[in-house]
C-alpha cells in the first residue's frame, strides 16, 4: 500500500508541477529525391498537451519535417497513436503507429478518406523503452 501512495504522489507532484513525458523513436526519413536520412522522432506530453518533433543533424531538409508540430495522442491494446497537426501548406497529414514496448511502429497517411502504411520501413525503434500505459 505504501508503494501505491507513494506512485500516487509523485504523478500528482509532477503533474501540478509541470511534469513531462517525452519517448524518442529512431527513425529513417524519405525525402521526395528518394534518398534517406536517419534521425528520430521525439513525442512530448505534458498537462499542455502534445507534441511531435523531427530531430535530424541535417538542417536544410524539407519544412514539413521542421520543427515542433502539435500532435493528438491516443491509446490502444499495446500500441500509441501519434496523429502530428501539420501546420504547413502542401505537408501531408501523418500519424505514427507505435509498438509500446519499443520494438516498432510504422508511419501512416491520410489518403483517399482513411490511414494508409506509407510503404516505406521506417526503422521506428524506441531509444527509451517505448511507452508505458
């Protein structure tokens, strides 16, 4: 019980004082040349809400992959749901599908009224364990 009480106030400290989650994928990009690129993906939550950010040592790639874009997360049996808000004109609508115990997930566009897998492995891997319930 002791164990209990004490989870309980940790999550209810961090959250009044502005905890957050943040899990880092490795990821591949595929630019519209064709060519590759590695980096990772990072999901951040907190009381404010969602976040999906693009981190690549290469700066000049293309502007839907810059930056921070807000994101709806959501869960289901063993798997989270990452849906990015693309902010910027001509940027497809993207989801990610990932495996909460980091071992996978694959990238989704919104095409023709529904998700569709991209067609392209991603090499989605958590860097930190993947996502706990």
């Amino acid at each position: 019980m002791r164990v209990s009480t004490a989870v309980l106030a940790m999550v209810a400290w961090g959250a009044a004082f502005g905890w957050c989650a943040e899990r880092k994928w490795d990821y591949v990009l595929r630019l519209k040349s064709g060519d590759t690129r590695h980096g990772s993906i990072v999901v951040s939550e907190d009381a404010g809400g969602a976040s999906l950010r693009y981190e690549f040592a290469e700066k000049d790639l293309e502007s839907c992959v810059r930056g921070v874009l807000p994101a709806a997360v959501s869960r289901g049996e063993g798997t989270t749901l990452v849906e990015a808000t693309q902010t910027r004109p001509g940027c497809a609508r993207v989801r990610f599908v990932l495996r909460d115990d980091g071992t996978g997930g694959t990238r989704e566009v919104w095409r023709d009224g529904q998700w569709q897998w991209d067609g392209f492995e991603r090499g989605l891997s958590s860097v930190a364990g993947g996502f706990r319930p």
